[in-house]
C-alpha cells in the first residue's frame, strides 16, 4: 500500500546540493560502471536521487522528527537504508515531474544485503513543490514488473 504522507515545498538551495553530491557519485561509481555497465545511469540520476534524499532530510527537519541519515558522499552505492526514522530504515527515491509510476529495480531491492525496511518516493511537482508518499519493502513485490532500457524493475502507477 503506498500512502501519500503530505504536500511539501522545498527550498532552491536544495537542488545546487544535489548536483554536488550526483557529481561525486557519478566520479566514485566509473570503475564500478565499467565493471558492471547495466548498473550505470546518467549524471541527471545521481543528481535526481540526491534531490530526493535531501527534500525528505529537509521535511524531517521542518516536521522536527529525529532521524540518522546514512553515508551520502560514500566511495561506492550502499545497499543498505539512506534513513533511519525511528525503527523504520528507508530508501528514498525520487520520482520526477513527468514520471507517473513509482519504480523499484528488482535486483537491488531482492538483494539479501538490502537492509530496508520501507522506501519513501518524493514525487517532484513544478515550482518547488512535491508529495512525499511511503510504503513498506514487502508491498514492492506485489507490484507489476517492467523491463526499462537498463533492468528489470518493479513498479505502480501514481
């Protein structure tokens, strides 16, 4: 069940942050995109999962609720939660502005090293605005399943 947690607006300092952490993991994941060319994804994807992360950051701290963000300028992708939130350990993803399902690839979600317990997905929205909608990591097998231009994901409409 995906539930949609609130409309939020979010400051433009937060975008120019993103692009600083994508263009370091972009840096840090060349040797591991040559290793294994399915898992490479453009620049804008790195900048885009940044954005995501940081807008639920920034919505913890307007809500005032406690979390421990993981690793963000890390040597290589963790497999693990980008959040703890209470006894909750979430994946942030973000979906962008003209993207109307939410999407999860099958392999890293199925991965036994997949510490997670619920992912959050931060729907961009024009003018700053989003929705930020969560699920627990059990729902995401339950999902319809999809081949993209780069893996097998799985994934439901918004």
């Amino acid at each position: 069940m995906i539930t949609v947690t609130t409309k939020f607006k979010y400051p433009d300092h937060l975008y120019p942050e993103a692009v600083k952490i994508g263009m370091h993991r972009q840096k840090n994941n060349i040797k591991l995109n040559k290793e294994r060319p399915e898992t490479a994804r453009p620049l804008e994807y790195d900048i885009n999962g940044a954005l995501g992360e940081l807008i639920f950051f920034h919505y913890l701290d307007t809500e005032n609720i406690s979390y421990i963000p993981n690793e963000m300028y890390g040597d290589k992708p963790l497999p693990e939660y980008d959040v703890i939130v209470g006894n909750r350990l979430i994946d942030v993803k973000c979906v962008q502005k003209q993207t109307k399902k939410f999407a999860v690839n099958c392999k890293a979600h199925n991965k036994v090293e997949k510490k997670i317990t619920h992912y959050v997905f931060v729907k961009l929205h024009p003018n700053n605005e989003c929705d930020i909608y969560g699920c627990i990591k059990e729902d995401i097998t339950s999902w319809e399943e999809e081949t993209n231009s780069w893996t097998p994901h799985y994934f439901k409409l918004i």
